[in-house]
C-alpha cells in the first residue's frame, strides 16, 4: 500500500474497475464488428479465424501486417478467436470491457502511489484516486478505444503501461522489482507503442515525486528508453511501401493545424459532444490562427512550469499528458484525420490528473457529480458503434460529411446493403471532398467499366494507380479500361504489372497471353 493513504486502495480500486466494466457491458451484447478495420485485424485474417495454433502464435510475433508490429495484440485476437470464433462480435466487446476495467482499477492504484510521492493526506485522499479513475474511465473520449474491436491494441498497451509504472515507483528500488517493471513496458510496446516516451516520464515523475537528480533517474531509465528505439525501429520496417500516402498532409501542413487541432481535441475533452469516428484535418490554416494558437499552448506550458513547485501534482499531470499526447498530436502525421478519440484513451489521465490536484474537501463531491454527468453520454456514444452504417452515419452528422474517408466507407456499406444509388453519391462525395483518393477512384472506375463506361473508367483508374502503385486489383482496371479504348500497348502493360504484383489474379496473366499472342507489345 502506498506510504500516506488511509486505508487500503485495493477496495477503491475494485469499485472503480467495476463501474468501469459496468457502464460497457449492455453495449457489448449489443454491438457488432465494424467493417473498419476490423476485417483486416479479425474477422477476415486467416491466422485469427484459425485460433491461437502454434504457426498463429509465430503469425503474431512476426507479423508486420497493417504496418503494425503488435505480437502480444494479435495474441490476444487469437485467444479471443479460439474462444468466442469471429462471427460474433459479443465473447471480443465483453473481453475489451474487462480489460478496460481493470485499467480503471490500476490507474486507481497508481494515482494513489503518486498522491503518496506528492505527500499528499487526509482521509479525502482515500477516495479520491478512485473517483479520478472513475472520471477518466466513463469519459465518452475512451468509448472508441473500448467499443471497437480493433483498437485492442490501446487497452493492452495501458495495462501493461501504467503496469510498468505501477511497479516502478512501488518496487522499483528493488532488481526484482525493477526487471518486472522493465517486462511490464515491453509487453505495453509489444500490444502498441502508445507509453513510448514513459522513459521521460520516469524522469520526470523521479525528480518531482522522489527527489532523484538527473544523473541518476536517466540512468534508471535508460533501458526503458532502449526498448522504445527498438520498438520504434521494428515500427519503422513495417511501414509498408503499400500504404496509402496519398492522402496525408505535407509536413509543413500537419505543423500549421496541430494547435488547432489540439485545441478542437482540448475542446471535445471538456465538452464532449458531437464525438465522432473520424476527424476531418483543418486546411487552410492562417498564420494568424496558427500564431494565437500555439502562443496560448506556449503561454499554458510556461505556467504549468513556473508553478510546478507550487502545483506538483499539476506539473506532474501535464507531463503525463505531453509526453503521450505528442506523438499522436497529428504534428506527425498519421492518417487523412485530425485526430482520434482513441488516441486519447493513454493521454487523458494526464488531465485528470492535474485537475485532481485541486479536489480537496468538499470538492471531492465534484467527480462525482462529473462521472453521474458523463454516464450517459458514454452509453450514447457506445451506441453509435452497433454497426457500420450507424457507425458513419453518425460520423456524417457529427460533422463529417465532407470528409473523403466517412464518405467512402458509407459507399462501402450501401454497396454491402445493396443500396446502389446511395453508394455511388456516396463515392462521388468522396471524391469531390479528395480528387486523389486513390481507392474511391478504383470503385468509380469499376463502376463504370460495369456500366460500359470505358473513357470515364479510365479517368479514375489513372488516379487509382498514380496513388496506390503497387495495388494490382488497380492496374488490372486501368487496363480493362485502356483495352477498350482503343490502347492495347497501353493495357498489356498493366495487365503484366498486375500480374507481377499478384500472380493470384489469374484474368492479368491471361489476358497478357492474349495481347501478346495477338502480337502486342507492352507500351514503354
């Protein structure tokens, strides 16, 4: 138990994971797998579909698919797979809710232990870990992390992260303690490198919470930041040449908006309302807007540093949250979105955490008032994850029906319910919102080959293929399209090509014999 609380956390702990797991179980039994991402990750991953075998255990601890590496994630897919399948989503949303749970019960435990380093007293400190964990973990931002399947990924990471921390700033004086620790962030980095920068952390939390010097706490978190390179450079090879990088920003882009996306982010985390699956990135962003913006982040930034010996709990709280909001800031960009709820889910505690540093007294009834608040609003936001076309339906309203990605992915879903008309407006706006969306211009142009539209397939074909290089299904479109216009040169090119970059398209390879049988050459 930490030194300085009255009473033991383990029973606050326990309440709060419950309420935690509590407030996800009715949607877990209610919601289904989304045809984003999940597909990819379980439901159509033959590795997945086949359970936790031995060649699926090397799957996991080798694989770089979806220019991921997370080995202890995939495991925890196979386990799931093996004992639910992957038809129903029920036996995976229930595990997650669990999981979350006991996130919320940790988080409880470490806020205790830092309250503890902080000096903190009194019986008010009894309760008020639990009611910081309760806040952060029925807050509707953490609903996408725990309602969607795929981001897995983001509860492991915590439970292992703040695991690690747990450990460390409990046992970790100790070798035993400290090599626990160590495994702890290894396996957090091993489910998704979201606890990457912890090694500043720990220096950080070691010279405010224990007083260690400089020297001393790098020392102790050198092999900490050690594992986080080799993580990164196991991230780096599996970048796949295949990603779509057509739609991400230019450097220069993703630096202007970042304050305002980090204000928009601030602004959902205290209001939050209008939460959505998908952020569309700000453009057009004016020097002024930029320069108000970050001299407001600059300004908060030198305030929580000139009062850090007056507010410790603060300065400690907003370390946490810098240090793990960064990487995910959209500074370096990730996707065609702003940001994403669920890459909020390692972050907020920071927040809450400093804000907790003032709940003394009477205003301890203050969470309380805040978590019976948000209650509801997560069990809303919950729902809209029930299934695909709820799902970005909802995104469409909330505010992102200009946005290519939520318009292509409805297009996919109409096309599943058969609801042609709607799918094809659907893609059209895709299209309209990012003319380069090189896999809303495949559809198009399939569309229209379908439809004996060969001049216009062959305009999006062009566009498919100029942004996704080495797509097969791509060039053998383009091809068709090339063919019947006029241009067989042209077409027994790309018909090699797709063939080459997947011999398992048998009509490339055939189609190329016959060109060539008939005398044709590819075009240079």
């Amino acid at each position: 138990m930490p030194p300085g609380v009255d009473g033991r956390p383990w029973a606050a702990a326990a309440i709060a994971g419950l309420l935690a797991f509590s407030v996800y179980l009715p949607s877990a039994f209610q919601n289904a797998f989304v045809e984003y991402d999940d597909p990819a990750f379980i439901t159509q991953e033959p590795q997945v579909a086949r359970g936790l075998t031995v060649a699926g255990v090397w799957w996991a601890l080798t694989s770089t698919d979806q220019i991921n590496y997370i080995p202890i994630t995939r495991l925890s897919f196979l386990i799931d797979a093996s004992l639910f399948g992957v038809e129903d989503a029920t036996g995976h949303h229930v595990v997650s809710a669990v999981i979350h749970g006991l996130n919320a019960a940790l988080l409880c435990l470490l806020f205790a232990r830092v309250l503890a380093m902080l000096g903190r007293r009194g019986k008010e400190v009894k309760w008020l870990p639990a009611l910081l964990a309760v806040v952060w973990a029925l807050h509707p931002l953490e609903v996408e992390a725990v309602s969607w399947a795929s981001s897995r990924k983001h509860l492991l990471a915590f439970a292992f992260g703040v695991g690690s921390l747990l450990i460390y700033f409990g046992r970790g004086q100790t070798k035993g303690g400290y090599a626990m620790a160590l495994l702890a962030f290894a396996l957090s980095l091993g489910s998704k490198a979201t606890f990457a920068a912890v090694p500043l952390l720990l220096v950080a939390w070691d010279r405010r919470g224990r007083g260690l010097d400089r020297r001393r706490s790098a020392l102790r978190a050198l092999p900490f930041a050690t594992l986080s390179a080799a993580v990164a450079l196991a991230s780096s090879v599996a970048m796949d040449n295949e990603a779509n990088t057509v739609l991400l920003p230019r450097a220069a882009e993703a630096v202007m908006a970042a304050p305002g996306d980090l204000a928009a982010m601030l602004g959902r985390t205290f209001a939050p309302f209008g939460l959505a699956c998908h952020y569309p990135r700000r453009t057009g962003v004016t020097w002024l807007e930029f320069g108000l913006l970050a001299a407001v982040a600059a300004a908060l930034a030198s305030g929580v540093w000139t009062l850090r010996g007056r507010w410790p709990g603060v300065a400690m709280g907003f370390a946490w949250f810098v240090l793990l909001w960064l990487p995910v800031s959209g500074v370096i960009p990730f996707g065609d979105q702003a940001s994403a709820d669920r890459l909020m889910y390692a972050a907020l505690p920071g927040l809450v955490f400093s804000l907790g540093h003032f709940v003394r007294g009477a205003w301890l009834a203050a969470p309380v008032v805040v978590a019976a608040i948000l209650v509801p609003m997560t069990l809303r936001q919950a729902g809209t994850w029930r299934d695909t076309l709820t799902l970005f339906e909802h995104a469409a309203a909330a505010g992102g029906a200009s946005s290519a990605t939520v318009q292509f992915q409805l297009s996919l879903e109409y096309a599943r319910r058969g609801q042609g008309l709607k799918s094809m407006a659907a893609l059209r706006s895709a299209v309209a919102a990012e003319p380069r969306y090189p896999q809303a211009r495949h559809n198009l142009a399939a569309a229209a080959m379908r439809s004996r539209r060969p001049a216009e397939a062959l305009e999006h074909a062009r566009v498919a293929v100029e942004g996704l290089p080495r797509w097969a299904e791509a060039h053998l479109v383009l091809a068709n399209a090339l063919y019947e216009t006029g241009d067989p040169s042209a077409a027994l090119k790309h018909y090699l090509e797709a063939a080459r970059l997947d011999p398992a398209i048998p009509t490339a390879a055939a189609n190329a014999k016959a060109l060539r049988d008939a005398g044709i050459e590819p075009a240079e």
